[in-house]
C-alpha cells in the first residue's frame, strides 16, 4: 500500500536501500498466491501506481511487462 499512496517516496527508499530488483521478484511470486479479494485490490492498487508517468528505477521499467502481466493476471 505504500507504493499506492507515495509511490515516488517508497519507490526512492526501496532504491537507496538497492531492494528494487528483490521487491520486483518477490512481487511477482506473492502475486500468483493471492487467493483473497482485498489481497488482489490492494497488490492491484501498488502495481498500477508503478505504471504513472515518473521516473522509475530500473528494475522497474526492466519489469514493466511483468508489471502488465499482473495486473492483467490480478484482473
């Protein structure tokens, strides 16, 4: 959820502490395990605000296609 509400803020933390590509990788595993209704809207929520018009790391525009994928997956 906190890539929700302050995506450039999260997304600037998990890039200094150099998590960026692990959190991607650990998103993407989670993301086909998600079974309940609000796990799916909230994981829906963060991934979709990784696709506004910012500057991202990148491990995240590397991962953009993944991105889509589980959003579309999630759907």
């Amino acid at each position: 959820m906190c890539i929700y509400y302050d995506c450039r803020t999260t997304l600037q933390a998990i890039e200094s502490a150099g998590r960026t590509d692990w959190l991607m990788s650990k998103i993407f595993e989670i993301v086909m395990d998600l079974s309940e209704d609000f796990e799916v809207k909230r994981f829906m929520l963060g991934l979709s605000s990784l696709l506004a018009p910012i500057e991202m790391p990148a491990a995240i525009a590397n991962n953009y296609a993944n991105v889509m994928k589980a959003l579309v997956y999630l759907s």
